[in-house]
C-alpha cells in the first residue's frame, strides 16, 4: 500500500468515525450555513494571502537566484491552492508548483512558512487560554531546541566529505542565502505572518456563518489549531482538519457537532477562494494545446 493510499485511508476513517458519532446533521447544516457574504470575504482576504503567499516564495526564490515575476507567482500560487485543495495529499499543487519553477525554492518557501504558523501558534497559545494550554510551555521548549539543534546541524563541519555532509552543506547554504538574509528573512516572517493572520480571520467568519457565538478571543485559539491540523496529509483538504475542530469545539466546551459544521463551512469557503487557480489551470491547458498546433 502507497503512503498516498494510506494517506487517504486515514482521512477517510477520520471522516467516517466523525459521522458514525455525530450523523451527517453537522455536515449537511454546514453546506447549508454557507452564504454569499462569507463566500466573498474568503474569496477577498484569499487574494491578501496568496499574494503574500506569492510574494514569500518570489523572495526566497531570488535568494537561491532564481527570476521570478510577482505576477507569475501569484497565478502559480493561485493554481497551487486550487490542485492541493481538489486532488488527494494536500501538496500535489506545490509539487506542480516545483517542477514548474524550482523543487528547491517552493520546499523552502513553505517550510519558512510552517515554521512561522508554528512559532505565532505556540506564543497565542501560551498567553491565550485553550485546550492545550497546559503542554503548550513544553511545546515551546521543545520548538527552542529543535531550532537550536538545527542550526548547530547546519553550522557543523564535519572532517570527511560524505553524502550527508555535503546535502547538509547545500541546506546551509541555501536557507543562509534564501531565508536568512538580510533582505530575505523580514520579508519571508512579515509575508507569513500576514497569511496566517488572513486564514485565522477567515476561519473566524466561517465559525460565525455556522452559528459560533463565543468571543472571538475563545475562537481564535481553536483556528490556529485547525489551521496547524490542515497541513497534514488530507483528501482534497478533508479529513485531519474535521477531526481536530471536533476535538477542539468538544474540549472548549462549544459541542463537536458545532466543530464539524464550522470545518464544513471553512473547507467550503477556502475552496471557492481557490477558484482564480482553477482558471489558470484551464488557461494553462489552452495555451499548451495552442502550442502544440
């Protein structure tokens, strides 16, 4: 069995055990929920963090001197978006994304970024009060030596010139020239910080379409849990990012039911602010048949 196969087997079940406890209400109340006021302010704030998006990979990319257009790296953004969100795995867009214009860049761009979700996640976290409020301080911990002991990884020079020493000399080099240059790095924090920021807002309205009426203070926790759940391995962005909102709503006191609903409403949102990718998508083919005549 191919790790994409059980990839897809885990959300799956996620997704099956999640209506043989709660039925097929909260899913079905969320399609419903969805209106054309939320649709547009996904479709708006999408737009803010694809060019940020965009804007973080065209910095990174021209640290490892590599060309790459703001507007050709929001359409390829947009696209991305779009792949990763309809096919099953969740990074099928990005690996299009790196056979098109450079692995290295792209696997780098988005790296930067979860390590920024990451480290903006743990220190809400540990002044906001949430379900896992009480780990969050060894999570912190935790994050400050694996990001000591890479750096120390990164500077070691070892005596002989093995494979891994030389991969390890070809990582260095390209995180000091695309992610922590001078010019480079507030670019690549500012760009994901802004991005992360979009997708908690956007999270936020879906939960007020599905009926939330908590403080956006208790909410906002929660969204960056999902948020941090919504990067591992899903079907079409489905699966992992259900389970953790049912977890989290049912631990905050607001219901599972509610959770799933409010996953619902967001998948739905995110998807349709996906859709500018499904138009480069087609005028990509178009162009590609035409050249081919």
């Amino acid at each position: 069995m191919t790790a994409a196969r059980v990839r897809a087997g885990a959300a799956a079940v996620t997704l099956a055990f999640l209506v043989w406890q709660l039925g097929t209400g909260p899913f079905l109340d969320g399609l419903q929920a969805v209106d054309g006021g939320a649709l547009a302010a996904a479709s708006g704030l999408a737009v803010l963090t694809t060019v940020c998006c965009a804007w973080r990979w065209r910095t990174v990319a021209h640290g490892l001197g590599a060309d790459l257009p703001l507007g050709t790296a929001v359409a390829a953004y947009y696209r991305s978006l779009f792949l990763n969100l309809t096919l099953p795995g969740g990074v099928v867009g990005d690996v299009h994304r790196g056979f098109g214009h450079g692995l290295r860049a792209v696997a780098w761009e988005r790296s930067a970024g979860q390590v920024v979700q990451i480290a903006l996640t743990v220190a809400v976290l540990l002044v906001v009060p949430s379900p896992v409020q009480a780990v969050v301080p060894l999570a912190a911990v935790v994050l400050v030596v694996a990001a000591a002991g890479a750096g120390l990884a990164l500077r070691g020079r070892p005596a002989r010139r093995s494979r891994w020493s030389r991969l390890r000399g070809a990582a260095a080099r390209d995180v000091r020239a695309g992610l922590l240059a001078r010019r480079a790095w507030p670019a690549v924090v500012l760009a994901s910080a802004l991005v992360v920021a979009g997708h908690a807002v956007t999270f936020l309205i879906a939960a007020r379409t599905a009926g939330v009426t908590a403080p956006a203070s208790q909410v906002l926790p929660l969204a960056l849990l999902v948020l941090l759940a919504a990067a591992l391995p899903n079907v079409g962005g489905w699966g992992p990012r259900e389970g953790v909102t049912a977890w989290a709503f049912a631990a905050a006191g607001l219901g599972a039911s509610l959770g799933v609903t409010t996953a619902v409403v967001y998948g739905v949102m995110v998807l349709f602010a996906s859709l500018p990718g499904a138009v480069v998508l087609m005028a990509d083919t178009v162009y590609r048949g035409a050249a081919r005549v």
